[in-house]
C-alpha cells in the first residue's frame, strides 16, 4: 500500500533515484534537486514501504499564485493513481491560491493534468538553462 507523507524530509540519494528513474536530469545535481525540496513551500511524497515512489511540490508567492514544478512518478508506479494523489493533495493545499499552475512537458503531461483537474487556459514563457 503507498503511503503518502506531507513535508517529509528526502534524502538526497532516494530523490536523485526517482528522478533518474523518470529520465529528469536533475538527478546529476543531487544536492540542487534537495534544496529545492527544500525551499518548496508545500512537498507530498509517495511511499511503498521505504521505496520513495513519488514526489510533487508547490512554491508560492504566499498569496495569489502556486506553482507546481514537477511531480514525478517512479515508472513502475504509472497508471496507479500515485500522480493523482499527489496532485490532488497539492492542490488541496493550495486551494487558497487564485492561480495554481503546472508546466506539462508533453501530450502524456497534458492529458495527466487535465485528468487532475486543471485546463488549458494560456501560454507559458521560459528561458531554461539545459542541465549538462
């Protein structure tokens, strides 16, 4: 059973694990991808026993806007529900907000986050520097 945690503190090797495992390469900087954990203001992870299996974020500017910059699911744990949950419990938490927002990378993204709830509504801009 997955057992899922609010705010729990991750170590580096276990977050580096699931990242590397969905093909992020934020997994090669450990200690950034932990920091930003860190700094996130709302985190839900998803756990089978001690296996870190899932793990999502929100930041926010503590007023009008949340951001979720990645939810990330260990392949084995697809089509379970796990991103579901952790998106469900993220915007539960942030169901103040005016505007929660979360960046889709691809057509299996879109469609995952429109099952969440959440619609197309505008464009997003970014300057991105590549992970090496």
């Amino acid at each position: 059973m997955i057992k899922y945690l609010s705010n729990k503190r991750i170590t580096r090797g276990k977050l580096a694990a699931l990242y590397e495992s969905v093909r992020w390469l934020h997994f090669r900087m450990p200690e950034k991808l932990q920091e930003a954990y860190s700094n996130s203001d709302f985190v839900v992870t998803a756990w089978d026993g001690e296996r870190l299996v899932g793990a999502g974020r929100a930041v926010t500017d503590g007023a009008f806007n949340a951001f979720f910059p990645d939810i990330a699911v260990h392949p084995g744990y697809h089509g379970k529900g796990v991103g579901r949950e952790i998106v469900a419990r993220l915007l539960k938490r942030c169901e103040a907000f005016y505007n929660v927002t979360a960046v889709a990378e691809d057509e299996i993204a879109e469609n995952f986050f429109r099952k969440c709830g959440l619609t197309d509504e505008r464009k997003a801009f970014r300057k991105m520097t590549p992970i090496t």
